[in-house]
C-alpha cells in the first residue's frame, strides 16, 4: 500500500506546495525520481526549517545554526543601535535577554 494511499484512508491532507524532502546518508548527492504528491513534485532542498530548526542534507544528521544566529545579530544590532545611551545597562540586558537570546535558543 503506497503511503499516500494510506493517508487517504486515514483522512490525513499533505500540502505538496510546501513539503520538501532532504536526504540524509550515504548517497544524499545522488540524484533521485522526482517524487510526486497529487500530481505536485515535491522538491528536494539542501535545507528545510522543521519547527523553527533547520535541518541540512548530508552524510549524517545535521542542524544548520547559520539563520537562528543571523537573526540573533539582527535583533542585537536593532537594539543596540536604538537604545545606545537611551537605557540603563541593566535595561538593556534584560531586553536582550528577553528578545534576542530566545533567537538561539528555540530549537536547542
């Protein structure tokens, strides 16, 4: 039984438009058969984000830290550019604190 064929039974909905596939192991650089859901290729990508992390094509497993730490420095430099001289120290690292670190640390 084929796995869509399956959901279907079940009444589960996938939405080809935005799925992706990523390949881990051996052979992630092999090219493959376009795989279809409801007539819509789904793509292959080097990288997805699955729940605010994102996972790389590779030999092994791997998370990619790349975009969550851009983030992080794009939400310190807003606020260190909007707020120098503006707040206390104390004020300033509590908005840090409350606003950029999540950035990180969602995911770990």
């Amino acid at each position: 039984m084929c796995v869509f064929e399956a959901t279907n039974e079940l009444d589960m909905a996938f939405n080809a438009k935005i799925s992706a596939i990523i390949r881990v192991g051996k052979g992630y650089k092999n090219t493959c058969t376009p795989v279809k859901m409801g007539g819509v290729d789904i793509p292959f990508k080097a990288s997805t984000r699955y729940l605010g992390v994102f996972l790389c094509n590779s030999k092994e497993f791997k998370m990619s830290v790349s975009q969550p730490r851009a983030a992080f420095y794009k939400a310190l430099n807003g606020l260190l550019s909007k707020g120098r001289g503006k707040f206390d120290d104390v004020v300033m690292l509590h908005l840090i604190k409350t606003f950029c670190s999540p950035l990180l640390i969602y995911g770990s």
